[in-house]
DNA sequence: CCGATGTTTCAATAATTTTTGAACTTAGGC
DNA sequence: GCCTAAGTTCAAAAATTATTGAAACATCGG
C-alpha cells in the first residue's frame, strides 16, 4: 500500500508520502492530548507519543513528520522532550543511519518520571521561600491564624518533600 | 496607616487607596503562582488565593482588587473560581452590603477538589473512546503488542475510575 | 577531509490563554 | 417603584506558549 505519487520520474529519493492518520489513530491521540493538556504538555509532543504508542513497531523522524503532518522543529522537540523524560526509546538497527523510536515499556513509568519533573523541582524552590514569609510573619507580629495556617503549609511542604522518592521514586529504584 | 492623598477635597467618597504587597506577601504569591500554575491555574487566581491566605481576616472585593491592582473583571472571575472548586468562603456580616472572603479551613480538601475537577471528566470521557479504539484495533488484525498496549490503558484507565471516589472523594464524603 | 543525510536550533509567526474595562444586570434601601 | 452601589459578562487587547522553517550543526561512509 504506497502510493507512487509525487512526479517522481527516474530521479530517485523524491520524499516519500506518507498515510494521513486512521479515524481510531486520531482517536487514541485526543486521548493523549487530553490527558497530557492537564499536565501542561503540548499537543504535539501527545500526539508523537500517541503515534508511537499505537504503531506496530519503531518509527523513524520522518515517518512520525509525514504521517502527523507537521514540522521538523515541532518532531525535533518533541522527541527530545519525551527522550528526556524517559517515555520513549530509540532502537537503532545496526547498518542503519538513522534511529526509530517506540514508547518505553511501562506508560506508568513514564507519567511518574514527568510529575516527578514538575513537582519535585517546585517543592524544593518553595520550602526556604515559604520559611521565610513564615519568620516575616511570626516577627511582625501577626494574626495567630495566618501563622498557624502558614506553618502547616510549611508541614505540608517538608512532608511533600520527604514523601516524594517513595511516591515518585527516581528511575534508579 | 492610611495615606489621604487623592486630592480628596471634602467631597466624600474618592476610592479608597490601598496598600501595594508588602515583600513577603508577594513570595507567598509567587509559590501559590507556581504550584497553581502545574495545575494550569491562571495567576490571577492564584494571587487572590494568596492574598486571601495572609490576610488576618476576610476580605471584600475592592480590597482584593486594590491591593493586587488588577481589574474588577478578573477580580470576579478569580472568586467565582475559587468559589466553584469550594477553596473560598464568604463572611456576610449582617448589617453589611458587601461580601467578604476568606479560605476555606482546609487547603488539601481544596486541592483534592480541584484535581477532581479536572481528572475526573477526562478518565469518564475517554473510556468509551479507549475502548473503540481498541475494538478498532483487534478487528483490523493488528500487531499483537499494540493489542496488548491498549487493553492495558484500558484497564488503567477502568481502574483509575473506580479507585477515583477513595483518592478524590467528593466534598460530600 | 568531503559530501550528503539526519537532526537541532532559534527567530519569526501563529495559536491559545489571560486580562482588561466598559456596558449590563442584580439587589438593597428608601 | 426608583436610584445607587456591587458584581458580572464578554468582546477586544495583551501576554504567553507552541509551531514553523530555514540555517546551522553533526556524523557517517567513502
């Protein structure tokens, strides 16, 4: 199933077409996209991983550009991104030049890796900023409920922080 | 501690002036910016919550808008907000005209509130899809690991809906 | 090294989200 | 009922975030 297309006369390497996405393919990346829309991922990097997911086997950066019809910068980027946060592996084939990429086995994993990236670094830059307004507030003096209110967000904080590696324990563990 | 100016002559009622954030009060908005903004919650809503927060007593409209210099527009659609996820209540004194604001007591049934409000309906929405999906997929003879991939997102996602109620238990439990 | 393929970078543009403010609605006191 | 203060709405403007694409960079086989 390849559509010849493009003029394409004897000169070989005139760019490949690819199949615009199946209506159940479409589907399954609305998936992603939504459920990556809540925690502030891109649309193009859901709709990636959603190709990945849903291929049956490794695809290379052309491949995941023609099919989902968008930009070398926008692939670029997002493989990067889901590189970094260790949701998709490359497979590079040995005589081959370039590398293809399929998710990692565990989607678990992978979305505990990319809260892990948003709320610890959050929870490490608030706790002497959030120690700071509470001293601020005890020296001048005030309210008895706002200081109470600030220590236990103080509370909360620490045990966020020490609870953290047992609920999103880092990739070595 | 009250600046007159304002050329304020005799004639009663120029706006009242308000006091811009004092130091501590703007790091305390910076964290609630930060951890609202994981949440894909706008900054402006975040700052009321704020403001609210270290605050001795409840506070009325104007106080907030004054003090934040914002516009009454976002002003009100901040409380609105935070009233639809239950993170603030009005204090109406008797005699008084106007409503005055304040969080409520717990900031972790707030959040957990919150949370609800977003994952819930994308869990709800996306199963009948997942499973046309995977119907799709079974039907068109598809590699089997892609079958395997997504009967497992599909009892992820059964999962997720049934445990919901225990991990987010709506206001009423 | 060279040339070609494959990938990244990043400034410019496009899309999306948030904020503003003026017009409108609501509710209370008289 | 009318008038006024209090608050809401929503279209337009501003701010932010995502995407594009052309130029720069990297890497491999020869």
């Amino acid at each position: 199933m390849k559509l010849p297309s493009e003029k394409s006369a004897g000169r070989r390497k005139s760019r490949p077409t690819f199949e615009s996405l199946q209506p159940h393919e479409i589907e399954l990346a609305d998936f992603f996209v939504r459920m990556a829309g809540i925690l502030g991922v891109p649309r193009s990097v859901a709709e990636i991983y959603a190709l990945l997911y849903i291929s049956p086997g490794p695809l290379d950066f052309d491949h995941i550009q023609g099919r989902l019809g968008m930009s070398k910068g926008s692939v670029s980027q997002g493989l990067k991104f889901l590189r970094g946060h260790e949701m998709i592996l490359s497979v590079k084939e040995k005589g081959a030049r370039r590398e293809r990429w399929q998710p990692t086995p565990s989607l678990a994993a992978s979305l505990v890796a990319l809260l892990r990236s948003q709320v610890l670094p959050a929870l490490e830059q608030a706790q002497p900023s959030l120690q700071r307004v509470l001293a601020d507030v005890q020296q001048h003096g005030a309210n008895p409920e706002v200081v109470e209110r600030l220590t236990r967000l103080n509370r909360w904080n620490s045990r966020a922080l020490e609870l953290a590696p047992l609920l999103l324990p880092p990739p070595g563990a």
